[in-house]
C-alpha cells in the first residue's frame, strides 16, 4: 500500500510539473498591460517598430494594431523591422515604464 501511494505521488508530481511548464498565459492586446500585471507572464503579438542591440541586452518595440508600443528585453535575437512577432514574458517596470523580459519570441507568420 505504502509503494502505491508513493508512485501515485511521484506520478502526480511529474504530471503537475509537466503541466504547468507547458501552460502559457493567454494572449492580449499590449494596451490592455497595467500595472496590475507586474511580475506576471503576458503574451503579446505585434509588429517590430524597431531593434537596438545595448552592450547586455537587446531592446524591441513592439506596437499592435491599437499603435501602443512596449520594450522587449532580449539577451540575442535576429530580429528585423516590420515582422511580426509573439512575445512571453514577465511584465516589468523599468523607469516607470512598463516592459517585457522576454523568455520566449517567436516570428508569427501573418500571411494569412
């Protein structure tokens, strides 16, 4: 019985971690980021507005259709103006701006 009740909770354990590395925050529209979501993870689609590479980081702006730009912090991309992207990642408050940590960019193909 004692075996049992461990495998069930070793198997739970994997099952929930596997679950929640897998889970992604729904996507919303940049404009609708306050304050509120401050160390939460949001995803956001937008165009590149521009790319500039600062000697530890690189900073994208991003703006959606509503125009409403926001910084993504990146440590390397091969990013261009004018793709659209997909960003992941931690709201963050840098001079009292709000921006994006980045863990995951990805080039959404908009052709459709």
């Amino acid at each position: 019985m004692l075996k049992q009740a461990f495998i069930t909770a070793i198997l739970g354990t994997l099952f929930l971690f596997f679950i929640s590395y897998n889970l992604e925050p729904a996507l919303i529209k940049i404009s609708e980021i306050s304050n509120n979501h401050l160390g939460n993870f949001v995803k956001v689609q937008g165009m590149i507005e521009s790319v500039r590479q600062t000697e530890s980081l690189i900073i994208i702006k991003i703006t959606d259709e509503e125009n409403i730009s926001i910084n993504i912090l990146a440590q390397s991309a091969d990013f261009q103006e004018n793709q659209a992207v997909e960003v992941m990642g931690k709201v963050t408050e840098y001079k009292g701006m709000l921006e994006i940590e980045a863990s995951k960019i990805k080039i959404v193909d908009n052709s459709e």
